[in-house]
C-alpha cells in the first residue's frame, strides 16, 4: 500500500480510538452522588459547576477540531491515494481495459477498415489513424493493440491487393511490350541481329556493301533478284497493299529463295490474319520437303554443311551453308498503329507479315550482281543521290524474275564457270549504319 494511505488508515484509527474515551470521561456533567452512595463520593458544590462544564467542552472541541482536521485531511489524503491508485490501475490494465472498450468497434469496423486500407487509403492515412488512436485518454498501448489488431487483416489484405496489382500491372506490361516489338524476345537480341551486314527490312530499304543507304520498291506480288554469282542466287518476293491516293504501294519481302550447288531452299513468313508471337508463323522447305525443327530454341536441323538453328521457340531461325553465307530471318506483323501512321492498309484478315533478314556472305566473286549483290564489287559506283532523304533505286525491268526460284534476271550470274576471282567479303568490318527496327550493318536492306 502506497505510504499516503497508510498514515491516513493510521489516524483515522486513531481518531476513532480516542474521540469515545474522551468523551466517555468528561463529556457529560457529572451526576451527585445518590442518597445511596453513603457519602463515600464528595458531592459537587454548584458553584463549581460552570468550571466542569468549560472543561469538558476544552475536552470535546478538541476532539471535534480534530475530527474536523482529520476528515480534511484524509479527503486531501484519499485524493491522491485514489489517483495514485487508479493511475497505478490504469497503468497496469490498459491494454485489458482498451482491448475490452475497443474491441466491439473494431470487431464492428474491421470490415471497413481494412477495405479502406486495401483501397489505398491505409497509406495516406495511417499516421493519422495512429495518432488518433492514442491520443486522449486511450494510452499509448492502444497503438500497438490497434497495429496488432488489424495488421493480420492488413497483411493478408495487402499481400491480395499487391498480388492483383502487380499482376494487372505485368500483364498490360507485357501486353504493352509485345505490342510494340512484336515479339517477347529481347531488344538486344533483336539488335545484335539487326547489326548483322546484309539485312533486309521493313519497307525495303538496303545498306550496299559500299555502305550506302538507298531504297528499292520493287512491286507488291512479284519476284526479284537480290544476289546473283556464280554458285549462289538469292530471289525475294514482296509482298504490299494498294493504297489510293500513295504515289506507290508499300512493299515488303515475304520470302526469299536461295539457289545453290543445285539445291533450293526456301524461307518465309506464313499468310497471317491475327498475330500472335507464340504461333510459329516460319516456313523453311529445302529441295521441296518441308523442314521440321522442334520448337525451343536452339534446336537445330541439319543437312551436310547445311544447317538451320531456331534463335527462339518460335519465328525466328538462322540458316547457315559452312563456308558460303549465314541468314538471320524472323517473321514479323505490319501493326495497325504502324499502319495507321503510315497508311498501309492495313486489314483484318491480314497483317502483311513479312521477313526482316540479315544476310552474312563469306566470299563472292567480284563480278557478284542484283539489287544487293552489285553493292559488293570493287567496281561499283553508287549513281544515285546519297544526300537525298529517300535514294531510290530503279531498274526494276533488270531485277526481275520469272519466279521465286527462277535465276532469269537479266543481270544473273548464277551457273556461269567465269573467271572473275573471288572478293572475300569481311561484312563485320564495314560501316556499320542502324536501321529503325535494328537490322543494320553493311549490306542491309531496311525499310523506313
């Protein structure tokens, strides 16, 4: 027990001792002695009287002066004994008591709180949530009972909502970056294939051996000569849409077929309505069978000295004759934005899917000819304008073909013994200019 309490139990018993014994001895006037009591006790005179009674009040007031006292003091005393009590009580039961108080509302309000909470609003405002709890008269443990009341609530809360926002968030993500590159592959990966000599592009725009940029167009649903040797010939076939009103259709290469060694082999893009980069819109057929590679990447087919290796599960494939030339080839969609910004005309049952190629030739002869191919003699001279924004090259009538698989061109070389020595062509030294979707280096051929 507290020491106030203590001495205030000490004289209030002490008060109720005394106050009886005093008032017990003189607090009534004496009575006379009785005719019975045969004189043995002295009768009072009368004129002492007055003097008895002034004494037994000096006796009385006293007690009542400290009865008076004492009940002030015990009230002052019982004060602070109640407040040293209950604060002592309150201390050491607030969090029972809160917990008891508080627990109907939160049991009520939960629900809400932790929608509230859930919805965004628990981390603009709990700061506040927290100050509010505590401030008052609730004790500062009601912070740590309200965080412990709801923060099982709030986790598991929380942990749905960062799971459904993230997940929305990833989706419309990757939704978003599909969307843009048409493909899920890295854009480094894509680049590196892009830096390769020789690629071909977009709405056909070519970088020549010598490294010059220019344009051939050529004509939507015709075949023409890229590479012309003597023991290689590559055809393309383009492909585009009429669009009214354009000084020209858009074109862009479908397919291409090789001729060597007497051998055909054939890469393009399937007919596409709907993209969809998971659905392999690839078709490789060599010498009139249809090559059959399992999709994952890296998987590889081969044929004697020539292979071909997916560069993903779906595609994209690289064809590779040893010691002859290397080609990188991926399918990708016209997009309607695309289409859109460029007027191609774009339609839904068909996306104009198309090849970007990336040409690697280990040695031509110096008499090498076609739309390409003659930018890598050592006797080309580049007549077109380089300063202009759009260098077109004509002679479409020389570069074109019978078929896809015809060396009919009139520039064609492919068959003929000659005698021209062969120029080893180092691509991956030469000038090294980008194309907007990647496919760059010298020899390409890109689109704009």
């Amino acid at each position: 027990m507290a020491e106030p309490a203590r001495w205030a139990l000490l004289i209030l018993l002490g008060v109720t001792l005394l106050v009886p014994a005093v008032l017990a001895g003189g607090g009534n006037d004496p009575k006379p002695p009785t005719p019975h009591n045969n004189g043995n006790d002295a009768e009072v005179p009368s004129a002492a009287l007055p003097r008895l009674a002034a004494a037994a009040s000096c006796i009385t007031a006293p007690a009542r002066l400290l009865a008076a006292t004492t009940t002030a003091f015990i009230a002052s005393t019982t004060t602070c004994l109640l407040a040293a009590t209950t604060n002592g009580a309150i201390a050491s039961s607030t969090s029972a008591l809160v917990a008891a108080a508080t627990s109907g509302a939160i049991a009520s309000s939960t629900s809400a709180f932790v929608v509230a909470a859930t919805n965004g609003a628990i981390a603009s405002s709990t700061s506040a949530l927290v100050a509010a709890a505590t401030s008052g008269a609730i004790a500062s443990s009601t912070s740590a009972f309200v965080v412990a009341a709801t923060s099982g609530a709030i986790a598991s809360s929380t942990s749905a909502l960062v799971a459904a926002a993230t997940s929305g968030a990833i989706a419309s993500s990757t939704r978003a970056l599909v969307a843009a590159t048409g493909s899920t592959e890295s854009s480094s990966a894509i680049q590196r294939h892009c830096n390769l000599p020789g690629a071909v592009c977009q709405d056909p725009r070519f970088i020549g051996g010598d490294g010059n940029t220019f344009y051939f167009h050529g004509r939507r649903d015709r075949d023409f000569c890229l590479l012309s040797d003597a023991n290689l010939h590559i055809n393309a076939h383009f492909i585009g849409n009429h669009v009214p009103g354009l000084k020209r259709d858009p074109t862009w290469v479908q397919a291409v077929a090789v001729l060597f060694s007497g051998h055909r082999l054939y890469v393009g893009a399937r007919k596409t309505a709907v993209w969809d980069d998971d659905s392999d819109r690839l078709a490789v057929v060599f010498d009139g069978e249809s090559v059959q590679v399992q999709r994952v990447a890296h998987a590889r087919w081969e044929w004697g000295s020539l292979s071909v290796t997916r560069t993903k599960a779906a595609n994209g494939v690289l064809v590779e004759l040893d010691g002859v030339f290397k080609i990188t080839a991926n399918v990708v969609p016209i997009t309607k934005e695309d289409s859109r910004i460029h007027r191609y005309g774009v339609t839904d049952d068909d996306c104009l899917a198309h090849l970007d190629l990336a040409f690697k030739f280990y040695s031509l002869t110096d008499d090498v000819h076609g739309v390409l191919g003659q930018t890598y003699r050592s006797s080309y001279v580049n007549r077109l304008d380089v300063s202009a924004k759009m260098p077109v090259m004509g002679g479409e009538k020389q570069f074109t073909s019978s078929g896809l698989f015809a060396a009919d061109c009139a520039v064609a070389r492919f068959g003929r013994a000659g005698d021209a020595d062969a120029v080893a062509v180092a691509s991956d030294e030469l000038i090294d200019i980008k194309c907007s979707t990647g496919l760059d280096g010298v020899g390409v051929v890109c689109k704009k």
